[in-house]
C-alpha cells in the first residue's frame, strides 16, 4: 500500500473522494399527521387516493 501511496505522491496523482450521505438532525419537533385512509387502500374510481412512502 505504501509503494501505491508514493508512487502516486510523485506522480502528483490524487484519487477521487466521494463524500458518504449523511442525513441531518431533525433541528424543531416534527408534528405527527392524522390517518386519512386507516389502511383501507380500496377504492371505486381511479385517482381516488394516491399513497406514498418516504423512509
């Protein structure tokens, strides 16, 4: 590994380092939502309920 490291050193040759995500700290209180479909998913005509998930 250090052949690698000197030889790039005199090279002047740098890797590329991408940064890892990492997701902030919630700063306030996050405010809790009311169930709107209470699990019923069923419905009679299309476009009626559009769901999401965001984990």
């Amino acid at each position: 590994m250090k052949r690698v490291q000197r030889i790039m050193k005199e090279a002047d040759i740098r890797s590329i380092i991408t940064k890892k995500y990492r997701p902030t700290q919630t700063v306030g209180h996050v405010k809790d939502r009311e169930n709107l479909l209470e699990q019923d998913f069923e419905t009679t005509t299309i476009n009626e309920k559009w769901v999401a998930d965001i984990t």
